[in-house]
C-alpha cells in the first residue's frame, strides 16, 4: 500500500504520531521494535511503550535482524520503531560488513512490503558535526539511511513539538 518515514528529534512526538495512525487502522497491526534494554531506565520505558499499545498487536522485538522480522508482516499494517536504535545497534555490535548487508536487506525488505508501512526515526543531520568517530559514523549512517528509505517512501513526514509537517507526498 504505502511506505511512511517518520522522522524528528528526541521527543519530538514522532512515536506517538505513528501509534496515532496505528489506532485507526481497524485491522491487524505488526510493532517492530528496535531498542534494547540495557539499563533500569531503558527497562522502564520499553514497558510504557508496550502499555501504550493495544494486547492483540503482534509486537516483535528485532534489534538488529530488522529484514527477516519486516518479511514476518508481510502485508499488515506495520510500524517499525525505531530506525536510529537499530543503526545503534548494529554499530556497538562493530560489524560494518554485516550493517551493509543487513541495510540493503531491510532497504529490499521495505520496498517489497505490501502493506501500509510507518518508520520511525531520530532526525539527526541537524545539530553540529559530532567531536568523536562513532559519532560522526552513527550521523552518517543514519542519515545516509534516511536518504535511501526516503527515495523509495510514498510519504515523509517531519515532526517537531508534536506536530507532523508533510516533507513528501504522493
């Protein structure tokens, strides 16, 4: 059906615009969820997030396997939350030969989804030009993975205190 990037900066409401849209749709939903729990408070806001969310949505937690997991929803309604973790993830992992491959993957696995497809993500080419290596490679990837999925998205939507501002629309 169609591809949504949901781009803004911490807090910004991005996730909350995407559950939005999620509500309304009357069929199955399919949550991919990126993040990790690697400390009490990441614990903390991974179950208020869950809370936030309907029991009967399918929720899948895929912090770097992010292809295989998207070909599960097939043609569901699907959000994907959220694509800076995963470029995170795969980055403390140290594997820049199996982050390539796993983005051309999902980049694949996005476009061949069938479904209505929502992708969360962390905006971050606005701020300075970060002072260490993994730093600068995270903005770099993540942005280079905006621009990628955003060629490809019927829809990109910027949001910023709440509101979502239309970037792209078919």
């Amino acid at each position: 059906m169609s591809t949504e990037l949901i781009l803004g900066g911490a807090r910004s409401g991005k996730s909350s615009y995407a559950l939005a849209k999620a509500l309304t749709h009357d069929g199955p939903v399919f949550w991919l969820a990126t993040a990790q729990a690697f400390d009490e408070e990441m614990q903390e806001r991974i179950i208020r997030h869950k809370a936030e969310r309907p029991a009967h949505w399918q929720t899948l937690e895929a912090p770097l396997q992010l292809a295989a997991a998207l070909t599960q929803s097939q043609d569901q309604f699907c959000v994907i939350d959220c694509l800076t973790l995963w470029v995170s993830n795969w980055l403390c992992k140290d594997d820049l030969a199996g982050w390539a491959q796993e983005k051309q993957a999902f980049i694949a696995a996005a476009a061949a989804h069938r479904g209505t497809l929502l992708l969360v993500s962390n905006e971050v080419g606005f701020g300075i030009v970060p002072d260490n290596a993994l730093a600068r490679l995270f903005r770099d990837e993540a942005g280079r993975l905006h621009q990628d999925i955003a060629k490809q998205a019927a829809n990109v939507t910027l949001v910023v205190a709440g509101i979502p501002m239309p970037v792209k629309r078919s």
